[in-house]
C-alpha cells in the first residue's frame, strides 16, 4: 500500500521550501521504492526552487542520494529488496540513437519512474532530475538504482549520483586527462574540486585551481591540488597569464571550467596549451551568450568539449569509484563538510550561496554516523 513520508518541497517559484507530507505509491512494473538514507544538497535543487529549470511546481528536492530497495515492481531483476543502491538521473534506455552507436552516456531517452509521487490532496509532484529524494521514501525506475557496496557510508555514496561525479567525470571521461599531462581548473566548488580529484587520479603531474575565494583554493589543494591562482581582482588576461606561468609558459593541457560563464570559458579557451582540450562542466544559464574570434578556434586547435554528468555510466563508474574510496586512493570523503536533517535544507541553500561548504547531505534515520 502507499507510504506517506516527510519529504522536502518547493511549492512556488522562489518560495523557501517546506517539509511536508508526501504520498509515495508502491512500485509499478519497472519501478522501486528506496528508503533514502543520504541525499546532497546540490545547486540544481536550488534551482528548482527558483524557477531556473521548469515551471512545473510543486517540486519534490533532492537527487544525489543513496538508500537501500525496500520494494520492487513487476518485471524489475536489476535489483532487489535489501540493495544498498545510489541513485542516478542517466538510466540509460540502451535503444535510441546514442545507446545504438555505442555512447550510451548520451543517452536521449533515460529511464524514469511512470507513476507520480504526490502531496496528500493527490496534487502531483515533479521530482527533481526524476529522482526526488530529499524524502524518507522515494519512487524512481529500477534502472536509476545502482548497487553498490552496502559497507559504503551513504552519505559519500551518494555524492556520486551528481556533483562529484560530473566533476571526476568531466577530468577523467570527458577529456580525459592523461598520465603526466598538466590540468587547470576555473572554479573550485564542488564540482571543481571533484575535477582537480580526477585530474590527480588520472595522474596529471601539475593541477592548477583558479578560484576567486581562499577558502575554495584550501580544499582544492588538500584534494591535490598542486598550484593554486587566487584571481580576485584579476581580469580575464592575468587569469590565462597566471595559469601559463604555472605550466611551463605554454598555457595547460587540459582546462576545466567548473563554473560556466562566458568569461571562465574564454578564461579556459585561452588558457590552454596549442592543441589543448576545454571541457565546460558548469552549467550556463539560458541568457548567456559567448563571442570568441572564429579564426581563434582555427588556430589554436584542439577540443571544446561539454561533460554531461561527468559522461559517466552509473553501473560502471559509481562502483569503480567507491572501491578506490574503499582503499584509501580518491577521498570523496571530504566533500562530506556537514551532516542535516531534511528540515534544514533550506538553510543549507544560503550555507552554499555563501561558498562556505563543498555539500551539506542531508542524513535520515538508520544512516549511521
């Protein structure tokens, strides 16, 4: 039968959110119902909340999670009851056109949960990237649920089903960065510092982070940072002369905009070496717009490359991952800056606006410490 649980909404655009009661219907074939252990508090959810993705209210927060399968729909082998899973927003379809010319990290046409969780007057909610987990409860498609390791702490687990992924993605799928090349990252955040991670994972043998906070550079180089830029104050030209200088004078192999403006993306463009690879993981707003000389391009040569989530495949990278976790050689467990109750999202959102944490993750009961 349906479970009613606590769950965190937006009921309005630009509204502060609210804990409030949520329907969570039992799984249909294809679905599974998980009880959320861990969930991140993400950008994107902030942008839900104010209107910067879709219209559709309410909106049921929260995506990058991990839990544990307590029911399963007809038809559903993936997983079982009684999985340890993390949950991802690229459930790949393995039928459309990007899953047939074998690249189903793009897929068009990912998987999602038919039925609707609800409010308690039946009013339909939209789950944010079709997860929806800052509940007690969650319904998502089997498919969305990845199985790891039921030893892992739920709360750094779950940092992979987003932000962390798309940053050690973007270093070590997108470009990918290659053993003993030279690697900057713009913007230290979250997923930035994600990024200088997979740069040093992937055995870049100098990682620059450019951050205009001190706080940010201080994470990046206890992730492995070997050079940091503090560019407040600098314009765009002292920036990409910054990072030359700190790369042999040629500009870096691969650079990494984590904050996706036009000016951090022209920051990258030339701050890279002839030949050099940009990969843009921040994510620019509809408005923005990007001018760059056209015979610029031609020159300089290379790859402009964008990272969805981190060009990641769920069921080979999250399990990849939290092993290297397990023996000590990826520390995703510093993203973790504080543990909260679902009541304190919305208090974790200006924690964030004022750059003071990689992730508050939102802690339920039976979680562990």
């Amino acid at each position: 039968m349906p479970h009613t649980v606590r769950g965190v909404v937006a009921l309005a655009e630009g509204a502060p959110v609210e804990t409030v009661d949520v329907v969570v219907p039992d799984p249909g074939p294809g679905e599974a119902v998980v009880d959320v252990r861990a969930c991140g508090v993400c950008h994107t959810d902030l942008h839900y909340r104010e209107g910067g993705i879709s219209d559709d209210y309410p909106f049921l927060l929260g995506h990058e999670a991990a839990g544990v399968v307590s029911a399963v729909g007809e038809g559903v082998t993936h997983v079982a009851v009684g999985d340890t899973v993390v949950l991802n927003w690229r459930a790949v379809c393995g039928r459309c056109r990007a899953c047939r010319r074998g690249e189903p990290q793009y897929c068009f046409d990912t998987h999602n949960a038919a039925q609707r969780m609800t409010l308690t007057d039946g009013t339909p909610l939209s789950p944010a990237l079709g997860i929806g987990a800052f509940a007690e409860k969650t319904l998502v498609h089997a498919l969305q649920c990845t199985k790891v390791d039921p030893g892992v702490d739920p709360a750094v687990a779950g940092l992979l089903g987003c932000g962390v992924m798309a940053g050690i993605g973007a270093a070590v799928n997108t470009a990918p960065v290659r053993r003993g090349q030279t690697v900057a990252v713009i913007g230290c955040g979250g997923v930035g510092c994600a990024a200088v991670a997979g740069a040093v994972l992937a055995g870049a043998r100098r990682v620059v982070a450019v951050d205009l906070d001190e706080r940010k550079l201080t994470w990046a180089r206890e992730l492995g940072a070997t050079h940091t830029v503090h560019s407040a104050g600098m314009d765009e030209g002292e920036v990409v002369a910054a990072v030359q200088a700190l790369t042999d004078g040629f500009g870096a192999d691969v650079v990494i905009d984590a904050v996706g403006r036009p000016e951090t993306w022209r920051q990258a463009f030339y701050a890279r070496d002839l030949a050099g690879t940009v990969v843009l993981v921040g994510v620019p707003t509809p408005q923005m717009t990007l001018e760059v000389p056209l015979l610029d391009v031609f020159g300089r040569g290379g790859a402009l490359k964008s990272s969805w989530y981190g060009d990641c495949l769920p069921e080979r990278d999250f399990p990849a991952l939290l092993e290297l976790f397990a023996h000590g050689r990826l520390p995703l467990d510093a993203f973790v800056s504080e543990r909260i109750g679902l009541g304190d999202v919305e208090a974790a959102f200006a924690t964030m606006g004022r750059g003071e944490v990689l992730r508050s993750v939102v802690v339920l009961e039976g979680a562990g410490a």
